[in-house]
C-alpha cells in the first residue's frame, strides 16, 4: 500500500498544506511525483485537482485517509527540478504552494480533453532531406509523408494519411526506416496541425551558419567551459549576441541536455519563430500568448516528453517542464517584462537561477544595456563577464544625433511638441519617401509638475526622485508626495531643486495630440499611432508593426513599445521627445529605462544603407544621461548611476520592498494604515541591526484609487530580500489577512 502527498492546485492560505491520500491498486506506480491527479476533498468530497509532490510506502497523517480518485494526465506535469523549487517560489513571491504550482501547470492542461490522437514527425530533418535528395525513395507515398511532414512539421497522423493519400503501411514503412517517428498526444480534435496561421520559412539566406569572430569564438568559450552559473553577454547593438546564443545551444544539445531561450514577447513575432525554426530544426517549441489553448498544448507536451529540446518563450516560459535543462538563455536581460505585474509577482530571472541551481543548467543573461544589478553583479564576480567587443555586422552604424533645447524652441515659436530642426527633417524624409517614427514615452509623468523655467520635474530632496501629485480630499488642495520616503509638501510651496524656480505646470502632451499635430500638419499622409502596452492586444500591436514595415504609412508614433527591437529599414528619422520626461517618473529605475528607451529607439534610425538621424527633445538637452545614450556609453552611464545607487543604499545595495494595504473606506483605511504603522515600528526596533532596516510610510499610492479601492503604502528596505520576506510573513500571521488586504511587491529584479 502506497500514499502520495499532494497540494492542492490554486490553494488559498487555509488550503496550503499537504494533505495524504491513498493510492488506488489500480493506479500503483502511475501516481508519482510531479503528476496531476484528482482527490475528493472536504465534507462533501468535491473533486479538486492536485500535485502530487512525494510518494510514500507510510502514511504520515493521522487522519482517516481518502483515496486519489484519477490521474488527470498520464505523465508528470512538472519536472523534479520545479518541484523541488516550489516552496522557495512560494515564499519568495508570498504565495500559496498551490499559486506556485499552478504558475507551472497551464491551464490547457486540464481543459484538454482525454483523447489520444497519434502525431507523426520527422526523425532527423538532414537525414530525411538528404534521402530525399539523393532519391533513393522509390515509393512515391513515402516521399510524400516526408515532404509533407518537413513543410508541416509534426502532424496528426490521419491528417498525414489524408494529406498524403498514403496508407497505413506506407507510413509505418517510413516509420520502420527510422526517417519518422509516431507518438501519442492528446488532443480535442485534430485541427491541432495547424499550428501557426504564419508565413514560410524564410530562404536559406537568413538561416544559413555565420563563422563566427574571434570575440564570438571566445565567448562561446568561456561560457561552455565557465564554472559560472551565470553569465552576462554584453555586447552592442550588431555585435552578434544572438550567434553566440545559438552556438552554446547547439553545443548543448550535443551534449544531451534541453535549452531554454527566452526573449521578450514582444521580440516573438513570426518572423523571429520562423527565423529561430530555420536556425535550429524541428526540435524547437515555441510558446507565446497568441496560441490557442489546443496550440499551446501540443507545443507543451512536446516539451515535457523531451521531443522539443529548446523552448523559445517569453517570461511565463521560465515554467515550462523541460526535462534536463541544461541551458537558459535570457535575451534583451533588462526587459521588464521578464518580471510579472501580478499576483504573484514573479522574476523570470529570479525564477531561472532557481531551476539552475538545481539542474546545473547554465545562464546567459545578454544585452547592450544590461540592468544596473546585472552590470553590478558581473563587474563583482558574482557573474561572469563575457563582453563582445567588435560589431559582426560591418553596415551597422551609429546614427547621427541631434539634441534639441525644447526651451529656445518654444522660444522660438515652435510650440512643444515639434521643434524646427525635426519638422525639416521630417519634411526632407517625406520628399524622398522615407519613415518617420516618433517616440514619447508618456508613461509615469502625467501626474508630475514640472519647472517652468527649467522642466526639471518636482524632486524629492531625500531621494532625487520626481514627487507624484495627489489630491487631498479633504482639504481641496494638492500635494506632492514621494513615494519612497513618504515626504510630502503642498504642491503650490514647490521649489526647484535645479534651478530654484517657484512656478510649476503640469507639462506633458499625449500621443494623441502628437497624431493630431501630425496630421494638421501633414495631411495627405499615412500615420499610425501605438498606445500603452496594456491596452492592445497582441494581434493589434502586430498589424500596425506589419502595416509599417509594409511602408503603408510615412509616420508611427508610440510609447516604449515601438523601442523595442524591430527592423525598419526605411526608416530614417527618430524623434525622442519629451525625453526629460521619462526621468520623471516615481521610481528610482527612471534613469535606467530612460537610458535603455533611448538607446533603443535612436537604434531604430539608419540600420540599412541609408544614414539615420535622431533628434532628442528636452528642456535639458546638456543632462549627460542624454550624452550616454545617444553615444550608446552604457559604460559611463552605469558608473553614474551605481554612484547615486550607492549614496542612496538602493537595489543592489538594499533590497527594496512596497507593502500595499487597500481598503473601498477611506477612513478605514487610514485607520488601519496607523495600526500597521505603531505596529511595524515596534516589530522592527528589536530586529538585529544586520538586516538594516528602514522604515517609511504610510503615503497615498502612486495609483491611489484602484477600482474602488484606497491604497497605502509602506516602503521597507533591508540588507537582504529574505529579511523583507521574513517581516512579510510575520504580518500575515499577525494580522488579519482578509480583512487588511494586503499586498506585497518585493522589488524583484527586471
Ligand atoms: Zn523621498
Ligand atoms: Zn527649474
């Protein structure tokens, strides 16, 4: 008799422990580690879903056992090494084992019917090209099911007998010759083929090998024969990071281990997929946020049978069961969209170093503007340092820059947003046909004031962070508030702390009134405008990406989102503006995201043949952070910022962490905000000093009315995340979790 250990999928706090059930005769040496069963739970033996995470010859509980009623999948849905990471994730992130697992478990999973249906895919993609080739095939079938399956990749096997007109034994004969090879997955119906609506692979010219340079050479190097577990490949724009990625998970794989390749979604496009399958076969999983539930579980079970040995995947692919990882790559590293918005807020970096530490998989964390954490960790032997020095691609080349003085323009009568120097160059770019892209990160100022002498952004004199405006209810009055030290002053006392300047405006445009000077301005042309992040869905995003790549219009205009990695080759002018504004912003990564946005976008001028210009408008035009990153010196802005990191003890210096008590009363609120307080200072006056805590709040929240609620804030900082994590937990036990509603943000890394 044998008894399994499970957690409950999705468990609440009450619900978060082990409970022990019976195994089944008939389910003896099915139920193991890592699978996903059903189990009759509570008085009226409702059926729930768990994991099961260890199984017993004994029975450790002293209560009446139940039996495991049926497995939900007749494999592990997670892998020994996610397993063993569960409690730490849990506690790391302030959630349930059962939020843990389910992070692991897609939810295709369970929705996916118990139907088997049998796949069909090629063996050895070289071998079967080869074959086919050298035309030693004589039965026209059999060349059939090889070509149809190397254009279609793994397919239902009716759907291949169909496809073919080939029949059963014609298939198993090219079975039986090794060229293909049959498994069984399950599936609702067999539309599953029909994997990606997405355009062919690309010719050979873009999936042929590279030679790489010496730099290349030796970087593969030094990671493959490192004793590191982590690496930071840092390299510039065209110094060929990519190449190095994909040589150290060929080398992997030779070696018999699995890789997963991260980048962020929205790098995902087809074109990448397409690009990533033409470089590295038919063993590559893609997972992404656009396929279908069916999509997803075909490309997951491919991964967790071992079938796919690298997974391409953005952040929440951190989680996927690759058996024998032995390799992550996490591409464009500072992207903050390896670190979940929600509950639980989740780092896919974080989460990476976890797994390795169990597997031994190795790390490489590449990027031309590594985080500052990243930098500081590889520049302090905690990383290893793998820095790719030369450009491979000899046409790549800086754009020239052009920093605009938004204050003599105005001056001048240009008005705010399009100053003189970039409207001739517009006009210039029109007359010979080219793309303009115009970049305004709007994103964290719109409740900033502004110097109206200077536009330096109201400051914090503790904290040299902009002060985010609030509006005090009861006084009818505004205030300005930083949100890390809690200091607070009445918006019309205001100084500047650059220029002493007294008089202060809400300054800041939208890129809806950029289109809408745009197309006053010019109006017989095209222009395509992309909002905030949140607001479009992937599909939306995509076609004005296409139809700007397509030349279909003269103008995109965006946020951050339009930075990020794409190719336009007609492109020819970038403008950056209201680049003052992106420092504005409440948090202390300001800096870092403005010099990373920047770099981005003015790399999206002059990429092809034709020269690029980039104009950078700012009522501060001589800030050095501007100087850095139009020069691409990461180097000089690093050393800059790590000084203002130091003097202020911020990450990674100190760990930082956010406590957020909401409540839908405001008095209330208040009320319980004063409580925690009293409650949290007594708490920590008797903690050893090692874990140097401070502790500041409460304050408004940034957003200080969400969907009906008032939130409050603390913010702690302490020598270690565990020492955050530790005062968390205490407050959980000690207070009242339901009727407090807190929640915590432990500053996990970009
Ligand atoms: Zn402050
Ligand atoms: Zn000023």
């Amino acid at each position: 008799m044998s008894y399994c250990n499970v957690i409950l999928r999705g468990a609440v706090k009450q619900t978060d422990v082990l409970y022990t059930y019976k195994i089944p005769e008939t389910l003896e040496g099915k139920v193991v580690p890592g699978c996903l069963c059903s189990v009759p739970f509570g008085k009226g033996n409702r059926l729930k879903t768990a994991l099961v995470t260890e199984v017993t010859a004994e029975c450790s509980s002293n209560y009446k056992v139940k039996e495991v009623s049926g497995l939900v999948s007749d494999l592990p849905v997670v892998t020994e090494d996610q397993l063993a990471i569960l409690d730490k994730v849990a506690s790391r992130y302030n959630c349930t084992r059962g939020e843990a697992a389910e992070l692991m478990i897609p939810s295709c999973v369970e929705t996916h019917k118990n139907k088997s249906v049998a796949f069909v895919e090629i063996a050895d993609k070289d071998e079967a090209e080869s074959v086919l080739r050298e035309g030693s095939l004589r039965s026209s079938a059999h060349i059939n099911i090889l070509e149809y399956l190397l254009e279609n990749g793994p397919s239902d096997r009716k759907e291949v007998l169909y496809g073919c007109r080939a029949s059963a034994s014609q298939l198993k004969a090219v079975i039986d010759k090794g060229l293909v090879r049959s498994y069984k997955t399950r599936a609702e119906d067999s539309e599953v083929t029909s994997e990606f609506e997405f355009e062919d692979v690309p010719d050979r010219g873009f999936t042929e090998e590279h030679d790489l340079n010496t730099d290349q050479q030796n970087a593969v190097k030094k990671i493959m024969e490192g004793d590191k577990a982590v690496y930071l490949l840092y390299g510039i724009t065209g110094s060929g990071k990519t190449e190095v990625y994909l040589n150290c998970a060929r080398q992997t794989i030779e070696n018999g281990g699995s890789v997963l390749y991260m980048v962020p979604e929205i790098s995902l496009t087809p074109q990448s997929i397409n690009w990533i399958r033409g470089r590295l076969g038919d063993s590559v999983a893609v997972l992404h946020s656009r396929l279908t539930d069916n999509q997803r579980y075909v490309q997951w079970d491919r991964i967790r049978r071992g079938i796919a040995r690298i997974v391409v995947a953005p952040r929440s692919g951190v989680f996927a069961p690759i058996p024998n990882l032995k390799l992550i790559v996490i591409d464009e590293e500072h992207d903050g969209s390896y670190r979940s918005e929600t509950h639980p807020r989740y780092s896919a970096k974080e989460i990476a170093r976890m797994r390795s530490s169990i597997t031994g998989a190795k790390i490489i964390l590449g990027s031309a503007t590594p985080s500052i954490e990243s930098f500081y960790a590889a520049t302090h032997d905690v990383y290893e340092m793998v820095e790719l020095k030369t450009r491979a691609r000899k046409q790549a080349r800086l754009p020239e820059t052009v920093p605009v003085d938004m204050k003599e323009q105005i001056k001048l009568g240009s008005g705010e947003m399009l100053s003189v120097p970039l409207r001739q160059a517009i006009s210039v770019a029109l007359s010979e046909h080219k793309q303009i892209m115009l970049f305004l990160n709007r994103r964290g100022y719109s409740r900033t004031l502004v110097c109206s002498d200077c536009g330096t952004a109201a400051t914090c004199i503790n904290c040299s962070v902009a002060m985010t405006l609030h509006n005090n209810k009861r006084t009818g009055k505004q205030n300005l508030v930083c949100h890390y030290c809690g200091y607070t002053i009445p918006a019309d006392t205001a100084e500047c702390t650059s220029c002493g300047g007294i008089h202060f405006t809400r300054a800041g445009f939208g890129t809806q009134q950029l289109e809408e000077l745009i197309r006053k301005l010019y109006p017989t042309e095209k222009v395509l405008r992309m909002d905030q992040d949140t607001t479009m869905s992937p599909k939306a995003y995509r076609d004005i990406i296409d139809s700007f790549a397509a030349g279909e219009a003269s103008f995109l205009i965006g946020t951050q989102m339009i930075a990020k990695g794409h190719d336009f080759p007609n492109v020819t002018v970038v403008g950056i503006l209201g680049a003052d504004l992106m420092l504005a912003s409440s948090s202390y990564r300001a800096s870092e995201r403005a010099f990373q946005l920047i770099t981005q976008a003015a790399g999206r001028a002059g990429r092809a043949d034709a020269p690029g210009k980039v104009f950078v408008q700012s009522y501060r035009p001589d800030l050095p952070l501007f100087r850095y990153a139009l020069t691409q010196d990461y180097e000089a802005f690093y050393k800059a910022e790590i000084e203002y990191r130091e003097k202020l003890l911020l990450p990674p210096f100190k760990a930082i962490g956010e406590l957020i008590l909401s409540d839908e009363n405001e008095e209330d609120l208040i009320v319980k905000a004063n409580e925690l307080k009293v409650y949290l200072k007594d708490f920590l006056s008797y903690q050893d000093e090692k874990h140097g805590f401070e502790l500041f709040g409460p304050m408004p929240d940034v957003i200080y009315e969400l969907r009906g609620k008032y939130r409050m804030d603390f913010v702690i900082k302490a020598t270690t995340k565990s020492a955050l994590n530790a005062i968390y937990k205490k407050i959980t036990t000690d207070f009242d979790y339901n009727r407090y509603q807190i929640s915590f943000n432990n500053d996990p890394e970009n």
